[in-house]
C-alpha cells in the first residue's frame, strides 16, 4: 500500500487533500462542527427546510407507520404506496405526465443515461456538467462529446459535426459550482433542429427559481415539450432526500423497465417520501423563503462589490469566489473559519485547474446579523479584496 500512501502525500502537497467534518447539530446556519460553533454558508439546504419541525415530525410518523427498512427494490416489494403519492405529487408539481423516485440524483443520472443511449447514440454535455452526468457519460456505450460552458454555437458545431443514432443534450440547469443558468431556451432550439433530446438536471434550480419553486424550466416557462427529460434532486432545495425523473409515460415506463440503478437498488424508506410530501408542499407554498434568499443574494453581492470582491456573474443562492489556486481557496476557507464563518473550498478535480474558489451557498434561514459576520470576515481576506 506503499503506492498509495505516496500519492495521498503529493495530494497533501497540492492542497488537493480532501477531509471530512463531524457535525453534531441539525442542518442549520449555525452548526456545530468538529465541536466548534460556526455559521455555516455552504449547504445546499437553500430553503431552510431540511430540519424543519413538520417535515421532521412526517418522517417520525411516516416511520411508525411504515418502519425504517422498505425491505427490497421498487420492482419487488419495496414501493410504497408513499412513494408512490410522492411520485404523484412531484409530476403534478413539474406539470409532466409521470415522474420516478430514485435514492439519489447521482443514480439517477446514471439510470437515465444508461437506459436511453446505446451504441451509435451520441451524448452532448456542457463542460461543466456535474460530476454524476459526467459519469453517467463514461459508462455509456454512446459516443460523449463535451460544448463549452453555456455556449449554443460550441453545442451546434458539435451536433453538425457528428451522425448517427439518437442525439441526446444533457446539460445542469444552474451549474452547481457557478451558480449560473444554462441557456435553455437557446439549447431547445437545438435540440428541435437536431432531433436531439434535451434533459435537464435541475438539482440546484428546484424549489429555488420560479414563481412556485418550479426549478429553471418555470423560470424560462419551457414545458415537457421542449425539454423531455427532467431530472430533480430531494437533497438540495427540498431539504430531505432522493431525486427523481420527470416526463413522458415512454419515458417513465423505459426507465422502469432500464434504469439499472432503478432497478437493482433498495428502495428509499417510506417515511423518507412522507417527509418529502410536506417539503414540498412548504417549498411551493411558502413563497417568502425565495423572497428571503434573493434578498439575501441582492444584498451580499451588492456589499461585496462595495469591498471589491471578485464575483461572478451568478443570481443564484450559489456565490462563487474565485480564488485561483488550490492553496488559496484552502487558505481563505481557513482564514473565515477563524472567524467562525464556514465556506468550503472547491478545488480540482470538481473544478477545473486554476479555477479553485470558496462557494458561498445562502439559505433562506440565514439572518442579517449572519450575513453581516460572513462580509465582515471577507473583508479580512487580503488577498481576495481588489
Ligand atoms: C447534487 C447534484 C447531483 C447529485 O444528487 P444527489 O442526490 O446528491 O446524489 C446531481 N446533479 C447535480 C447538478 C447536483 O448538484
């Protein structure tokens, strides 16, 4: 194991070395982490809703109704008719015929990708697609080719330049590093001209954007017709757990029959989908908690500007900071976390080299005095501020 120890060495050299905290408290903005108290600004608890008391007191009642195990797979004995309400729920919710439970939007990715392409298909991805749909591209037996970030013409040029089989577009609605929007309306186009099929992974848009929280496509007001497949995490703006697939009865009824991480995997447990009943009934209904985090977004960029700090062209709850190195992503998080405020470092591989930075994520449950102590302790990063 020599080999190994030697290359986790170098990666500790690189400031590439990834470890984890122990959290002790809630998903909150306040956490206590490694026993030390923090405000944290890097969940993707957008909504404040992942230790919400309801949707906390659904998954204790949905548990002694249902116990913790679901026992088995969808396909056996393990789907519930919980899930099968929330699946219900979240197509009535996407305004799409039919929608799918998976245990995580990684699988799911994976699922989908796997169960619609075959060998001669061709799959389109924005270079900074996250990781799952990059993944999902490697293992597929269709031919992956990468257009540059947001960039219809870079996407049309690859669509001309190659033939044959099924087109498929997969693309992030808000990339999850960068906060910023695929040009979706550009992207149906193409898709149109192109026969292709288009799939959005709208992990970081659902419950976020939107009047109701409908996720990217209610923000550009595009519907199943022009983008197929959507594909919808729990974990995130919903606060609980799992992801799903939205679309077609074909579609739907293919990834049953397909997906295989679909159907060779244990089902969630059946309080789980009861917690998300009432997460996403809170997500939709609760429009204050958008209202809350955009203040919060309108008012960090606009104090950050003030100090100098370099931001980007993001309007979304994520808020990188670019940082450059590796090293000074880590030293900065370092720095903040001194002050009590919590902001990872992302680093390559997840981004690209050169381009390491902290991401600052907001939650509808931060406060003002919070939101204060986070500038106050950028404001103390020497090097980031111009
Ligand atoms: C988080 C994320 C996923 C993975 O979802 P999990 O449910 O956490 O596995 C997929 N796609 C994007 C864009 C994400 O941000």
């Amino acid at each position: 194991m020599n080999r190994l120890t030697q290359a986790l060495q170098a990666r500790r050299n690189q400031g590439l070395y990834r470890s984890r905290r122990v959290v002790s408290t809630p998903q909150q903005a306040e956490l206590v982490v490694d026993g030390k108290r923090v405000i944290a600004f890097c969940s993707n608890d957008y909504l404040g809703l992942a230790s919400h008391p309801e949707v906390v007191e659904a998954l204790r009642q949905g548990a002694e109704k249902y116990g913790v195990g679901s026992g088995a797979a969808h396909l056996i004995t393990g789907h519930n008719r919980s899930h099968h309400r929330l699946e219900e729920a979240l197509a009535e919710f996407t305004a799409r015929p039919r929608a799918l439970l998976f245990s995580t939007g990684y699988m799911a990715n994976l699922g989908v990708i796997g169960a619609l392409l075959k060998t001669g298909d061709r799959l389109f991805e924005d270079r900074l697609n996250h990781a799952s749909l990059v993944d999902a591209g490697q293992l597929t037996r269709a031919k992956m080719v990468r257009y540059q970030h947001r960039d219809p013409q870079s996407l049309e040029l690859q669509l001309a330049r190659s033939d044959g089989g099924q087109a498929l577009i997969a693309t992030d609605g808000v990339f999850s590093m960068d906060g910023d929007l695929a040009p979706l309306p550009e992207l149906v186009e193409l898709a149109r001209k192109h026969r292709a099929w288009l799939m959005v992974d709208d992990a970081h848009g659902l419950g976020v954007l939107g009047p109701d929280g409908g996720g990217i496509l209610s923000h550009y007001g595009l519907g199943v017709d022009d983008v197929e497949i959507l594909m919808g995490t729990l974990g995130k703006g919903f606060g609980t757990y799992g992801a799903f697939v939205a679309g077609s009865e074909g579609l739907i009824e293919t990834l049953i029959q397909q997906a295989r991480s679909y159907i060779y995997t244990t089902a969630p447990p059946a309080a789980l989908a009861e917690a998300t009943l009432v997460s996403l009934r809170l997500a939709r209904r609760e429009s204050w908690r958008r209202e809350r985090l955009n203040s919060l977004v309108e008012r960090f960029r606009h104090a950050a500007g003030q100090i100098g700090l370099p931001l980007t062209e993001s309007a979304t709850p994520i808020q990188p900071i670019l940082a450059g190195s590796a090293r000074q992503a880590v030293a900065w998080s370092m720095k903040l976390e001194e002050q009590g405020v919590l902001v990872s470092a992302i680093r390559p591989p997840t981004v690209a080299e050169g381009s390491a930075r902290l991401r600052i994520t907001f939650s509808a449950n931060h406060t003002d005095t919070q939101l204060e102590r986070l500038l106050d302790a950028l404001a103390k990063l020497p090097q980031a501020v111009a």
